[in-house]
C-alpha cells in the first residue's frame, strides 16, 4: 500500500531551526512536495523535489533521499508566522498526490 | 487575480440532502481536483479532471459526482449527504495533471451533515 509518514507536532522557539522528517512508501515516485498550510486556511507550495539532495529557498530547505524513501523540510530563523501545518505529499506513478497527515509546528517566543 | 474560488465559506445540511460545491478557477489550468479533509489524515482525493470533459475517481469517490463542462469549473455534487461527509473540501487546480506541476488550492468549504 502507499503511505506517508510524518510527526504529528513538534514544538521550537523563535529563532531557532527545526527539521520535519517525511518517510514514504508509494507505488511509483514523481517527485516529493511540501506545503504549508495555517489554521483555516487552505495549503500553499513550499517545494518539490525530484532529484536527491538539498533544494534551498530562503530561509526553507527540502531534501530528499530516494533511495531511503526519506524527506525532510528545514525551517531557519523560525518566525511566530511559520506555526502552522506542514504537509508532505508525493507524486505517484499516475502522477496523483499522495499526502501525508501533516506536522503541526507549534513556534514559542 | 482570484485564483481559485469556492463557495459556499460553510455549510450546514441535513441528511439525505443534496448538495453542491462550487469551484472555479480563472487561471487556465487544465487540470482540477477535489480533496477532503479531517481531522488526523492527510488530504484525501475524491475526484479529478485533467481536461474538460473528462473526470475520473479518487482515493474516496463513493457519495460523491463531480462534471467538468468547462475549463474554469469543476463542481462537487453529494447526491444525498451522510454524517460521514462532515469535513472541510478543497478545490484545487494545476497546469495539468499529466506532470510535477504545482497544484494551487482554493480557500475550502466546511460542511457539516447532521
């Protein structure tokens, strides 16, 4: 079967920088997404990867290892704006998203 | 620019009522989704489109029809609602359906079925 698995919640201060960890199992792999989404709201794209290694974009970073199966979203200099829900989704082989149940990032002052 | 619209915000209905969710987008993109969403599960897809015209089922399709006459709309029809249809509904669209290509959401529609 596909799965996706991921934190529930994880809690880190302002300032600080936080990892969140996707592992996947799914028929067919065309590439890896992570989406932010805040309470009420709908999600919205952070990154896609495709090819292992490191993709940065400002103060996010995704990575991927396909090999592992194995993701992560790493979040810098957090900011009270970045509590939120942190999706992970894969592109299967018919080239439907796969989501996970998401992480709720909980930021403390 | 709009994006993505949904409507109605919320809704309350009761049971073995029929109902429909809107969907429309101003972007151009071939392809459009439905997903629901609860509480301790991902995003779950229901039905999709990659052109107009064309729809097929998703992971959940079952009390659910949707039609795609247009590019632009793609509504979500509950023939008859259940409690079980309780949850928040997303609409979402990308370039097509065919590649990696982003998919961009619109702002959701709480349903309640008592």
């Amino acid at each position: 079967g596909q799965n996706i698995d991921q934190p529930t919640e994880m809690t880190a201060t302002e300032g600080a920088i936080v990892q969140i960890n996707c592992t996947y199992q799914t028929s067919g792999f065309n590439g890896l997404f992570w989406y932010q989404q805040h309470a009420g709201e709908a999600p919205t794209f952070l990154s896609y990867n495709v090819l292992d290694g490191l993709e940065e974009k400002g103060r996010f970073s995704s990575f991927l290892s396909r090999s592992k199966g194995y993701s992560y979203l790493l979040l810098k200099e957090l900011q009270m704006k970045d509590s939120a829900s942190y999706l992970c989704a894969v592109l299967d082989s018919n080239y439907q998203l796969i989501w996970g149940a998401g992480t709720k990032l909980i930021i403390k002052p | 620019i709009a994006g993505i619209t949904q409507a109605p915000t919320s809704q309350i209905l009761a049971a073995g009522r029929r109902m429909t969710l809107r969907c429309t987008q101003d972007m151009r993109h071939n392809a459009m989704y439905w997903y629901r969403q609860d509480l301790g599960l991902g995003l779950r897809l229901i039905h999709y489109s990659n052109t107009a015209g064309t729809t097929g089922k998703g992971e959940v399709p079952d009390g659910y029809s949707v039609s795609r006459a247009n590019t632009d709309d793609f509504p979500l029809t509950l023939a008859s609602a259940v409690p079980s249809q309780t949850s928040v509904y997303f609409c979402a669209s990308s370039v097509t359906g065919s590649r990696p290509d982003t998919q961009y959401f619109g702002p959701g529609t709480r349903l309640t079925v008592l």
